[in-house]
C-alpha cells in the first residue's frame, strides 16, 4: 500500500512538473513600428508625411546621379515643386467648391464653371517663392528634398482667383460681395 501511495505521489508530482513547464510562454506580439522609415532605414517623419507650420510642403525625391549633388537638388527640387502644385490644385479644388456652396449660389452649372475657372487660374500660381528646407541623403544615395511655400502666400493667389473669376460674372460678383461670403472667404484661404 505504501509502495502504490508512493507511486502516486511521484506520478502526480511528475505530472504537475509537466504541465508547469510544458507549455512554453507565448511570445509577446510584436508591436507595430509606425516610424518613418525609407530603404529599411529610419528616416526624418517629413520624408513619409511632409509637414511644416504655416506652409504647404511636399518631398521632392532624386536618385543618385554621377552628375552630381547640384543636377540631384535640381531635380528635387523640381519633384517637391510637382508635388506641392498638385497638393495646392486637390486643396483649393475642395475649399472652393465647399465655398461657392455656402454662398447660396443657386445654379449648379454657374458653379462648375466658376470653379473650373478658379482651378485653372489656380493651377498657374508662381511658385517661385517655394524652396528646401531641409534634405536627408538615404543609404543609396538617393536625396529627399522638403520644399515648402508659404500657405499666406498661395492662400492671397487663390483670394485673387475667386474674385476674378466671380468678377468675371457680375450676378456671382453681386452675391459675392456680401459680407458672409467674404467672411467665408476668408476662413476658407487664411493669409495672416
């Protein structure tokens, strides 16, 4: 009898040692690394969403040429100016036809046509006052570029742009000079 309680206590404590042990702990889940990373390497969080107060800014983006530094910031420079004018051209799409909305302009024909117009007046803002403000050279040599323009700036050619196209029709320039459409103007395209 000894020899079975014996024999017990040695199966139970052998069983109780295995299942404490034998299951292996489970690996913590790998947390998702949001970083800004380009080519595998930690890069500048400008370089993935391109960011700067009081501007619009967008990346321009070179690969690395036997040409030089100088035609790689050219070329950048170039990409990042693309990138801001379509970037500017989507924004004032949206803010001008989410304006002419709140005008209470009636008919819906008069107001595609003055945002197309807005948009192709818009489409032609100079941005010469545009430049790099800060670069990062990748592991391949490849360089990145944030080039902004000042949004008071672009804002004040877009102003123009609505008021000459509204001008252009004096009924839309009538109902445009009321005050709320300036008020909504203006919270629209901020120049201070």
């Amino acid at each position: 009898m000894i020899k079975t309680i014996s024999s017990l206590a040695l199966a139970g404590l052998i069983a109780a040692t295995i299942t404490g042990c034998g299951g292996a702990k489970p690996a913590p889940e790998e947390e998702a690394d949001f970083r800004c990373k380009q080519e595998g390497v930690l890069a500048p969080s400008w370089t993935c969403v391109p960011m700067v107060e009081g501007a619009y800014a967008g990346v321009g983006i070179a690969p690395k040429s036997a040409a030089g530094m100088g035609h790689m910031r050219r070329e950048a420079t170039a990409a990042g100016r693309s990138d801001l004018a379509q970037q500017i051209k989507a924004q004032v799409k949206d803010k001008v036809e989410a304006f002419t909305r709140t005008t209470g302009v009636g008919d819906n024909e008069t107001v595609d046509k003055v945002t197309t117009s807005v948009t192709k007046q818009v489409a032609k803002i100079d941005l010469s006052g545009s430049k790099a403000v800060d670069a990062w050279t990748a592991p391949s040599g490849t360089l990145y570029l944030l080039v902004t323009v000042p949004e008071a700036t672009v804002n004040g050619e877009v102003k123009n742009a609505v008021k000459t196209s509204f001008k252009n029709d004096q009924a839309l320039w009538q109902q445009f000079q009321s005050q709320q459409a300036l008020e909504g103007l203006e919270k629209e395209f901020p120049t201070e």
